[in-house]
C-alpha cells in the first residue's frame, strides 16, 4: 500500500509516554481519549441515548470479545481474589468487549476524517490499543513499545516482541555486514517499588533470574509453560535441587505488585536480592536464566550466556539456549556457565538489533524526523 507521506496523520491514544516522538509528529499526530467514559460519550453524542443503551444490553461480537482477552487475562493476574468472586471475570470481559466495539465506531469516524491516518499502536495486547490495531488493520499501523537498552523504542508494523519482524534464522544475521558503530548500549534501570533486600556476598559463577510481572504480556502472551514468577520460582528451585552446584539469584521485576521474596519457602542455593543493581548481577553471574524479559538481552550485550523458557525475538539457535521442557532446562542450565553462543552470531545480532531495528534517541535517531521513520517502519514489513 503506498502512502503520500504529506497527507498522512498519525493515529494515537493519548498518553505521557513517548514524548519526544509525539512532540516529533507535532501537528500530524492525531490523539484520541480511549478511556470507557470518552468512548461512552461518544456513543450517546453520536447515536443518541436510547440507541446507545440498545446496543451497550446487545451481546458484544466474538470480533470484541477476542480484542478484550488480553485485557481478561491481565486483570485475573492482577487481581486473583476479584478473580474468584462467581461472575466477576465474566462481567468484566463482557464491559471490556463493549468498550472496543464502541471505540471501533469512534475510532472508524475519527480515521474516515483524515486523508492518509496512520495508527500508533502502543504494545496493542490491551483494548484500547488493541482496537486502534484492528481498526487501521494491516498495512497503515506501527506497534511501538520500549526498547531493550535506554534511550531506544521497539517500532515494527507486525507486532512488538515475540510478534515482531526480527528474523529468526541465524544465518540472516551471520549474512548480516554491520558497521564499525560500536556496541556502547546503556542497559535501562528502574527503581523497585517493593521491599529491598539487604546485599549479601554472592559465590562465583551464579544463575542470575530476573523477574517479571505476571499480568504483562510477555507472560500472559509469548510464555507457553511457565505461567507466572510463582511456578517460575518453583522451577528455579526444581532446578537448584537437581544441580546441586548451581546458585539461583532472583531479582523480582521493579514493578511486581505482588512480591515472593518472605513469602515462600527459603532454599539455601534461590536467593532474592531485589533491589540490586541489574547490571551489576549481570556482570557477576556466570549466565543468566530468564522467560522472555528484556534483560536477556542486556545479558548478551555484556557477553553472558542465556537459557530461556518462553518465547522472544531473541530467541535464536546459537544465540541462546531455548528449552521446552523441564529436561531441556536442566541439560541448559547444567553447562550453562561454561556454554558460550556464536562470537559473530551476537555481535551481529546486537548490530542490527540497535542501528537497523530499534529507534534510537527516544524515537528520533539521529535527530531524524518522527514521520520519515515511522513511514520507514511500516514500509519494511
């Protein structure tokens, strides 16, 4: 699909976040109030009162309901007890679906409006970016989310994460021919909004397990066995009692609302040290064993071995080691320190990752103008 570039209008929920790249896009961007009472609003204006009651009592179409799923599946794991209560998951899946049925008949108006719209689609697993995705539809959106290292944005017309157009066969990357850029990556920080483990002395050649938030995406979406930091703690510590040389230390996520460190059962080889500097436990290990998070790649970029269970775009034969199952995870994690993935295979993919695929300096690299590179993002797919 060809886009004339000076008539398109960049389509996006209003937000704080991405900043620099909505002030880039200045008076191409097109924001909207995706929120249940704007969207409401909208349907009583647009199609009067009892119109717009008819159709909030009418059942919602299997369309919405799917759209809405990532929404369910978040708000079980943010709130399990809510969860429980009979009725509950289904009232709430039911009012999320309504509310991306009605933003579509917003959001079909608002882009009918412009003469080239363009969606912005933040992460896009949640109404209502997930209803922003489906109303401009294949060709006319770009998924944004944050980058892997500090400063840089995920931008991709397929998806964000495991659902992004980053090859997965090694030999495109060996076939790859990087500059001489050198790979000065800032690993990103967060600071915890949890209790702080007091720092203890850490043995050589430690696992290190970062944590992440159970209700995210990458756990509810891309992690086909290991379904939340709960059953991953378990299996760290299936793990440790399978390789008696082997020490666990867990970071849990800044962000985890619901924290394990006090609330599970010690063990002397899993050790919780939240709070520490993520960097630092990346440079002390002797490899890194994570589900899908980000930090295996920060692990790659300082030169560490990673294991992984879940699914990722780094998810590479040569690059890390995969596993499927609780064998394939004891064999990884059994060699692990000593296992290293392919020189050329990492610098190449780390090249292209951060010069070629991520968007650098908040979404503006190298002082670029926001549209140029957004148009750029949706012609590669």
């Amino acid at each position: 699909m060809r886009l004339d570039p000076a008539a398109v209008r960049f389509v996006m929920q209003r937000t704080g976040r991405f900043a620099p790249l909505r002030e880039g896009l200045g008076d191409r961007l097109v924001t909207f109030d995706g929120r249940w009472g704007a969207v409401w609003r909208h349907m009583v204006r647009t199609h009067g009162l009892r119109e717009a009651w008819r159709r909030r009592l009418a059942p919602p179409a299997p369309a919405f309901v799917a759209q809405a799923r990532g929404n369910v599946a978040r708000k079980v794991r943010r709130l399990p007890e809510l969860a429980r209560v009979p009725g509950f998951v289904a009232a709430y899946a039911r009012r999320k679906a309504k509310h991306a049925e009605f933003l579509t008949d917003m959001l079909e108006r608002l882009m009918a409006d412009l003469p080239e719209p363009v969606a912005v689609v933040y992460n896009g697993s949640y109404v209502p970016d997930a209803t922003l995705a489906a109303v401009a539809g294949a060709g006319r959106r770009v998924f944004i989310e944050n980058g892997y290292f500090r400063g840089t944005i995920q931008a991709d017309a397929l998806g964000i994460n495991d659902d992004n157009s980053l090859p997965r066969d090694p030999a495109f990357y060996l076939g790859y021919q990087p500059d001489d850029r050198p790979l000065d990556m800032v690993l990103d920080t967060r600071d915890p909004k949890h209790r702080v483990e007091p720092p203890v002395g850490l043995p050589e050649g430690y696992v290190f397990v970062p944590f992440q938030v159970d209700s995210d995406s990458q756990i509810t979406l891309h992690s086909p066995w290991v379904g939340s930091m709960a059953a991953f703690h378990a299996l760290v510590v299936e793990m440790a009692e399978a390789l008696p040389d082997r020490v666990f230390v867990i970071k849990e996520h800044p962000y985890s609302r619901r924290t394990l460190a006090g609330r599970v059962a010690p063990h002397p080889r899993v050790i919780f040290q939240n709070g520490r500097n993520t960097q630092e436990l990346i440079d002390g290990a002797g490899g890194v064993l994570t589900i899908n998070s980000t930090v295996g790649v920060e692990a790659l970029a300082r030169g560490k071995p990673v294991a992984m269970v879940g699914r990722a775009c780094y998810r590479i034969e040569g690059l890390v080691r995969a596993a499927e199952d609780r064998a394939a995870l004891r064999a990884a994690l059994a060699d692990l320190p000593d296992w290293r993935p392919d020189e050329r295979l990492r610098r190449h993919f780390l090249h292209f990752l951060y010069y070629r695929f991520l968007l650098r300096g908040e979404g503006l690299p190298d002082d670029r103008d926001a549209g140029e590179v957004l148009l750029e993002v949706l012609a590669r797919a």
